[in-house]
C-alpha cells in the first residue's frame, strides 16, 4: 500500500480491514479518520466533522479517510462541494464496499479504484435444471446442519 497523492474512492471488501492497511502506511499526526462508530453508515453527522476538519489550516497534507459501508444521501450532499474543491493540503480517501453506495455526482468527480478481492463461492449440490421437493428438503437439512456446527 503506497500514498495517495489525490483524493480517491477505494472500493473494499473490508472496510476495517483496508483501513488498517492504509493507516500502516500513512504518517499518523497527518491522519484523520471519520466514520461512525455506532453503525457502518456515513451520516450528516460524519460529513459535517469532514467539513470542520477539512478546514482546519495545515502546512503539510492531511489525509481524512471517511469510511462507510454506506453512506447516506444528505451526507454525501453537503460533501460535494468540499470533495470537488478540496482545500489546500487535504487529500480525501473514502473507503467504501460497495460504489451503488455513493451517487453518481461523488462517483464521477474523484478517481476511483476497486481493490475488492472475489470470494470464492461453495459449490451447491442442487440440481437445478432437475428439481424437486424431495431436493429441496434434503437441501435445507444440509444448510441448517451446517448452520448449528458453525454456531
């Protein structure tokens, strides 16, 4: 994980997990992160710490890393402005799972890149071109048992 130079999108898997990767890398007095500690939304709330962080003077850059899952529209509305026209010696990193989760404004002003890694799924032993119910119940009988040995 190198710097980034320009404020960015990061599409992720795990946001905690790339988050940690990034501040690894990154000097921590220039480093701030915002999101929101109850849930893994971006709220008005967060944005509104951007802006007042974002405007706090810096001789060096400042990288503010805003992270969510989602991010709600408000949110993203009163960031717009602050993300196109960032102030001198910030760099905006967002770190999100998912880019449906950002509008299409916010998409299209910042470069973006997916750093989301395929998972691999099972292989289910269903037929479906030949179903039926006795299937179906076998089936569900396998995903419950294999349900209560992961608990």
């Amino acid at each position: 994980m190198e710097i980034v130079k320009n404020s960015s999108i990061f599409i992720v898997n795990s946001i905690e997990d790339s988050l940690n990767k990034f501040l690894a890398v990154y000097p921590t007095h220039q480093t701030r992160v915002i999101k929101n500690e109850e849930k893994d939304e971006f709220q008005i709330e967060q944005a509104n710490k951007t802006l007042k962080e974002a405007y706090i003077a810096s001789n060096e850059t400042k990288y503010l890393f805003l992270c969510g899952a989602t991010f709600r529209v408000e949110a993203q509305n009163a960031l717009l402005k602050i993300l196109e026209e960032p102030p001198k010696n910030i760099v905006f990193i967002l770190l999100v799972s998912s880019k449906n989760s950002l509008l299409p404004t916010i998409y299209s002003r910042l470069p973006y890149k997916n750093l989301k890694k395929v998972v691999e799924k099972d292989d289910i032993e269903l037929n479906i071109k030949k179903l039926d119910l006795k299937d179906i119940y076998t089936f569900i009988k396998t995903i419950k048992k294999l349900q209560k040995m992961k608990l």
